[in-house]
C-alpha cells in the first residue's frame, strides 16, 4: 500500500478504538459492519465522483481517479444520494468497475491474461489497482 509498517499498526490500532476492526492478530483483520458499510459507501462515493468529473467537467477517464481521491471523503451522504440520481443511477464507475451490490455484473467477464493472442476483445474493465498505476 505504499506505507510505513509503523503507520499500519497506528492505524490499525485507532481502528480497533474506534470499532472499525473486531480485532486483529496474526495477519488477519475483520471488518465490523460499521466498516464494511463505510466501505462500501467511500467507494459509491469514488466512483460517482469519476463519473461527475468525466460527464460534468469532461476530464479525461485516465486522469478522474486521482482526482476523485481527493474529493471523496469531502461529499456527504445527501449529496452522494443526489449524484447517483443525476448521474443517471449507474451500475459501474467509468472503468468497469462495479459499484458496492453490483460485483455480479463483472462474474462472466474475462481477464485479458486469459484470451488467446490475436482474439478480438471488447476492454470492459480497467481494475481499481491498475487505476492506481
Ligand atoms: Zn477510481
Ligand atoms: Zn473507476
């Protein structure tokens, strides 16, 4: 994740406090539902941001995801609620991805990895991590 060990644990520790995580020992950590729904609602919140950016503000789809970082954590659940309206309710983010209760949609699509040289294709999806680069 590109972070300090240190920070991993002091963040984890604060998490515990705070009753995000239920505890975590030897490698393993468990999401409280407090968290997962936090989760999910981060990402939701991720994902219409990109799209706000790519139909309002007309960014291109490469450059919204560092963008969105940054005003996510900025939209409150009202406005979240109205973006999804606008935005005209949608089911994946502008690179495929699924929003939260929509992972079915993506179950019969196939990683690039598996098609066979010179197959036509349709690219659907560009993960979150590859986002990330
Ligand atoms: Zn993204
Ligand atoms: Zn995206």
């Amino acid at each position: 994740m590109g972070v300090a060990p240190a920070t991993v644990t002091m963040t984890l520790r604060r998490m515990q406090r705070d009753e995000w995580i239920s505890g975590h020992r030897r490698r393993e950590i468990h999401l409280t539902e407090l968290e997962r729904e936090a989760a999910r609602s981060v990402t939701r919140r991720h994902m219409l941001t990109e799209w706000l950016l790519v139909k309002i503000f007309k960014f291109p789809i490469f450059e919204t995801h560092d963008e969105a970082h940054r005003i996510e954590h900025a939209i409150s659940p009202k406005l979240e609620e109205r973006m999804y309206e606008i935005l005209g309710k949608p089911e994946l983010c502008p690179h495929g991805n699924p929003l939260p209760g929509n992972e079915s949609l993506t179950k019969d699509w196939v990683s690039l990895v598996d098609i066979p040289v010179g197959a036509e294709v349709i690219i659907r999806r560009v993960h979150e991590f590859a986002e990330d680069n």
